[in-house]
C-alpha cells in the first residue's frame, strides 16, 4: 500500500510540473511572437513610411512654361503642345503648369522687355520646381536668372545660338553633360539632309540664298544654317540676303527671283519693320509676298513654314522637340540626377512638302522622292 501510496502522489507531482512548465514555456512563447509580431509591424510600418517618401508630392510642383512667341505662333505653337502633352501623360497627375507668351515678334522693344520683367518677377515670387524655356529669348533672359538658385531646374527647347557661346558665359555644361541646375533640347535644322533632299530633287547642285531679316533670330538662323553645313561642300554654295525693312525686302526679293543661278532659297524673314506701321510684320504676313514674287523652291525649317505655303522639305519635327524637353522635365520630377540628363538634339525630323507650292512651282516628283515624303499639306 505504502508503494502505492507513495505512487501516486508522485505521479500528480509530475503532472503539476509538467502542466506547469508547459505553462511558463506558453506564456514565453507568447511573448516571444508578440515580440516578434511588434517587430514584424514596426518593419512594415517603416517599409510603409520609406515608400510614401519616395513618392513624389504630387500636386505640389509647379512647371513654369516661358514661350518667346505669342501663343498660337506656327513655329512655336506645336513645340508648346509638344511639351504640354509631354507633361499630362505622365504619371505626375495632379502637377500645375503655367503658360507666360512673350509674343517677341509682334510687340515693341519696350512692350518685349515688360513681358520679359513681369515673367521673372512671377517666377522669382512662384518658385516653380521646373522652368521650361522655348526658343532663345526665353532662355536667355531665365537662364541668367535661376542658374545659381537651389531646387530650381531650368530646361530649354528649340534654342539655335550655338551652346558654346552660352556656355562661354553661364558654365552649365561639361563635355555636354548638365553641371548646374540647366539641360534641354537643342533644335537641329537639318540643313545637311535639306540639302541633299534638293539635289535630289534638282539633280543637279544650284545656289542657294538665306534670305533673313536681321533681328535676333533671324541672325541665329541664318548662322545656324551656315553652322550646320561648315565642314560640307553645301556651305559655297550659300549666298546671303540680310534685309532690316520692308525696302530691303523686297529690293532682295527681286534679286532672287530674277537670278537663273538661284533655284531655291531659306525663307528666314521672321520680322521686318514696315514704316507703314507700328508693330513690326511676321512671317504670318510676310510669306504670301514671297510666294507670289519668288517662284524658286522655298525651304522651310519647320512644318510652320510649309503650312505657311512654302513648299518645304526636310525639318525638325518641332512638336515632337518640345515633346522631348517634356520628357526631360518628367525625368527631374522622377528624381533623376540631372548630370545624367545630357542635352539632347531634337531628334525627330520630317519631309513634309506643299502640295499646292508643288504644283504653282511646276515640280514632279519621281517615285524615289515620293517615297520620302512623310507629309502632303493642302
């Protein structure tokens, strides 16, 4: 009896011990997932916090669109609609963009300089994360402003002054590559390939005249141009026709039409002081003069020129250049270093020819030209 007796409690002792020692090892083991539950939660929680901070703030950048011309302009209109698409199809939603026209080759010098003092006081007052400069005079006049401000970027299309000069005085670039706060879309003429397109269409080499007025892109053009084709057999064969007024105009005019050895010209007349009036004449204006007294080949730079009933030829694609600085400024937004965002030349070119210049001129084209062509414009 007493070994039975002396049994059994030692059996209920044993199951106390184990019950309890399963207790103390339950509770340690709650504590030990709590523990690594809070671990666990405190994880995601950060992981949470680290992916809101590299979202962008949507909503709170402002993009700052400064124009050199007016608004509806038909070279600088469908680089504006470039970049403007650009920036709506991209992720960044909710982003505010700002349109400032300087309407350059309408207004007066004074008017100009106003337009010019109201833009950067809005941007100096606004504080825009990017600003995007079209042409030259937009550029210009920004480029000195912001190139040593802190968060702001500055990014250009369509500028024809060659960048070593702006270079030369702002020291934003290095081997091509952004060393401050600027990068951009330089606008390539394409006058090589124009030039070629014309034997091609000739076939034979003629003289080729500039004809532009000597205000400020009229210059930048003409020199482009003669930029482009510097180290080419092109370049003799270029002559020069600078015009200041409607006078000059159309004493140049009468030359090139009536020189056998000029078969086609560069239409770069962008704006002529007309004594007859205040505001200066643009292109808009100036084009139907030219058409109906030069009965020679005219050769636009951009699409503009063809709408504008020029015949044409090869040009940059100025939509798909503002489109390409559009892009550029999306790349700031998303974070990117701008030292990896090399300037860039506008890329995109087309042939586009006017059908009814075509026919006033009397031109066939071949089934090799044909093919060529991307564009026919009424």
């Amino acid at each position: 009896g007493a070994l039975t007796f002396a049994a059994t409690p030692f059996k209920q002792n044993w199951t106390k011990g184990q019950r309890l020692n399963k207790k103390i090892a339950s509770k340690k083991n709650r504590k030990d997932n709590h523990r690594q539950d809070s671990m666990f939660h405190t994880k995601i929680i950060i992981g949470i916090i680290l992916i809101l901070l590299s979202i962008p703030a949507y909503g709170e950048s402002l993009i700052f669109v400064l124009a050199s011309y007016h608004q509806n302009d038909p070279f600088e209109g469908p680089e504006h609609a470039g970049v403007i698409q650009a920036l709506q199809t991209s992720e960044f939603q909710d982003i505010k963009i700002q349109s400032y026209f300087l309407d350059s080759r309408r207004l007066s010098k004074d008017k100009i300089n106003q337009k010019i003092k109201e833009a950067l006081l809005a941007i100096n007052k606004k504080r825009p994360k990017i600003i995007i400069a079209l042409d030259d005079l937009a550029f210009s006049v920004t480029a000195k402003k912001v190139i040593d401000m802190k968060n702001i970027y500055l990014v250009f299309a369509g500028i024809n002054k060659p960048l070593d000069e702006y270079n030369a005085e702002l020291k934003f670039l290095r081997n091509n590559t952004p060393i401050k706060n600027i990068t951009g879309v330089y606008e390539y003429l394409f006058s090589v390939e124009q030039m070629e397109f014309l034997d091609l269409l000739l076939k034979r080499p003629c003289k080729v005249a500039i004809l532009y007025s000597t205000d400020y892109m009229g210059e930048i053009a003409k020199s482009q141009i003669l930029s482009e084709l510097e180290h080419t057999p092109y370049k003799d064969r270029m002559e020069l026709f600078p015009v200041t007024d409607m006078d000059d105009l159309m004493a140049a005019v009468q030359t090139i039409a009536n020189r056998p050895d000029i078969q086609a010209y560069f239409p770069l007349t962008l704006s002529v002081k007309d004594p007859k009036k205040t505001a200066r004449l643009t292109m808009k204006e100036i084009a139907p003069i030219l058409t109906a007294k030069i009965k020679k080949i005219d050769l636009g730079v951009n699409l503009a020129f063809t709408r504008l009933g020029f015949f044409g030829g090869v040009h940059v694609d100025s939509f798909q250049m503002g489109y390409q600085a559009g892009l550029l400024a999306v790349k700031l937004l998303q974070g990117y270093p701008i030292s990896n965002l090399k300037i860039e030349n506008a890329s995109g070119h087309k042939i586009t020819i006017n059908k009814k210049r075509l026919n006033e001129l009397g031109l066939h084209f071949d089934d090799e030209i044909l093919s060529l062509v991307d564009e026919f414009v009424q």
